[in-house]
C-alpha cells in the first residue's frame, strides 16, 4: 500500500478515474471532505459501490473512512461500508481504547448483518496531543488494528505548529512509528495539502519511508505516482537484501550467527528486513530472489 489515494463519498463523478489511477488503494471518505448536509446522501452512494463486484474486482485495497465515534453518524456510516471486499475501517480522531473497542464492536455487528466474512481491520487516524501521546495503547486496543496514520494538519493547525517544519514533522513520524512498531502494527503516512509542491511531498515521503511507514496518503491523483515510486524498494536494494539473505543461509548452515556483508556486520534484525524487502519486491513484480 504505498500509495492511498482520498475520494471524497460525495463525489461519485471522481469513482471510476480513481478505480483507473495506480493508487495501491482507495480511501472513500465520508467524513471531512463531505458536508454536514450531504453525508446521508455520501453515505447511500458509497454503499451501493462498496456492494457491488466491480470495486472488489479492482485489485485495489479498499478503505472508508467514517465520522467519528462520537458522531451521530458513526453507526449508520459502519453499517452502509462494511461491505465484502472492504479492507480497513479508516477510524478519525482516535484519543480512547474506548473508542477503538466501540469501532470493533461496530465491526463485529456489521460484518454480521452483511454476511462478510473476511474481517475488516481498523486504521487509527492520530490527529491530536492526546492520541499521539496514547498512540501505543491505541495501536493495542484491540486485534483489529492494522495501522496507525498520521493527521498532520488536525494535529498541528490548533497548536500553531509549523505543518512544514521539517525536524518537527521529523520528530512526530518517529514517535508514531515506534509506538505503531511497539504494537506490531504499521504506520502510515499523512497527506500533504499542497498537492503542487511536487519536491515538497517527496521530501516528506521520503522521509516517511526512511522511518519505515508502510505508505503516503495522497489528496490528488498527481501525487500517486510520487508515492509509488518513493515508497517502491530500489534495484540496489533489492540486490543488497538478496545478497543479506543468501549469506544468512550460509552463515545458518556454518552455526554462525553474525557475519558481513559488503563490509556491515549483520545478524537476525538485518535479515529480517531484508526478507521483508525481497517480500515487498516479489508483490510488486520487481524480481525474485531468496526468501
């Protein structure tokens, strides 16, 4: 999932480019990008989509986001979205355990009433001081948590922190990745509004999949492509984790447990990412090598 591209649930008209874009996945939103009076009406439409076949056929992950917890529309929103085929529940605004317990009770209710058998996991968005500093324990609220995202802007704006400033922007990726790597869950990127600054998204993507974040949030088709490549394991890479792998073998077959490659010592955690390297290039067609 390097790239997740926004659609606003009001806005059919946009459905189908985004289906044809090369987006890794596809956020339907019901929740800011639609107006106060317009969200029963996004809510309709985005049920009659997620419930046809076309979507689940599309290859792409699938994901809603919903208003929050507290709103009164969060009930109607996860009945209308659980849907099979859908991947994540895309939950705003977390600050409680409470509320992550509330979203996967809301899941396990839909699921049924939907007849949806693979479960839906829960995306956590932190978007405040409250959920960064409980970023952990939200992560492992419950089983159902794949992922924790960023809000930058939710998270900035009402402190009048500098959204761009590069070493605070720095210092929150890195609080949220290891609270997300504490949980065993991955963290995810936020978006980046000023969908022109073309340097600007890939030096903060960049920066993002430097800190080990699954993937960037994109607003704009434009910047999937960006996304996609920034996030995408270079040729060097992929050859320096096949070259780490095949010397583990080795070394595992001599009874030895550190060795050198290219110079590094490595042992077992070098390994393991270079195994989940090869796995990220095998899914993206980029070659094969030991596993």
């Amino acid at each position: 999932m390097r790239s997740k591209l926004f659609v606003p649930g009001s806005r059919p008209e946009l459905f189908d480019k985004a289906f044809r874009s090369d987006a890794d996945a596809l956020s339907f939103d019901l929740e800011d990008s639609v107006s106060p009076d317009r969200k029963t009406e996004a809510r309709q439409v985005l049920q009659a989509l997620l419930s046809a076949e076309a979507p689940r056929a599309s290859g792409k992950t699938l994901i809603a986001r919903v208003n929050p917890c507290q709103s009164a529309h969060f009930a109607a929103d996860v009945l209308a979205v659980v849907r099979p085929g859908l991947a994540l529940l895309n939950l705003p605004k977390v600050e409680s355990a409470e509320e992550v317990l509330a979203a996967a009770a809301a899941l396990d209710a839909a699921e049924a009433a939907n007849g949806v058998a693979e479960p839906v996991g829960l995306l956590l968005n932190i978007e405040s001081a409250r959920g960064l500093r409980l970023a952990h324990a939200l992560a492992a609220a419950h089983p159902r948590v794949a992922g924790l995202q960023l809000g930058l802007g939710d998270l900035f704006e009402p402190l009048q922190i500098d959204r761009h400033d590069p070493a605070t922007v720095h210092a929150v990726m890195l609080q949220l990745r290891l609270a997300a790597g504490e949980a065993g869950v991955f963290a995810y990127d936020a978006a980046y509004a000023r969908f022109q600054d073309v340097d600007g998204f890939r030096a903060e993507a960049g920066e993002a999949r430097r800190l080990g974040f699954l993937g960037k949030s994109c607003i704009h088709p434009s910047q999937v492509a960006h996304a996609n490549d920034i996030f995408r394991p270079s040729d060097e890479e992929i050859a320096r984790a096949q070259r780490v792998v095949a010397a583990a073998d080795q070394a595992q077959a001599r009874g030895v447990g550190a060795y050198t490659v290219d110079g590094e010592m490595v042992d077992a955690p070098f390994v393991l990412r270079a195994r989940a390297t090869l796995a990220t290039a095998r899914r993206l067609g980029l070659g094969q090598g030991p596993t």
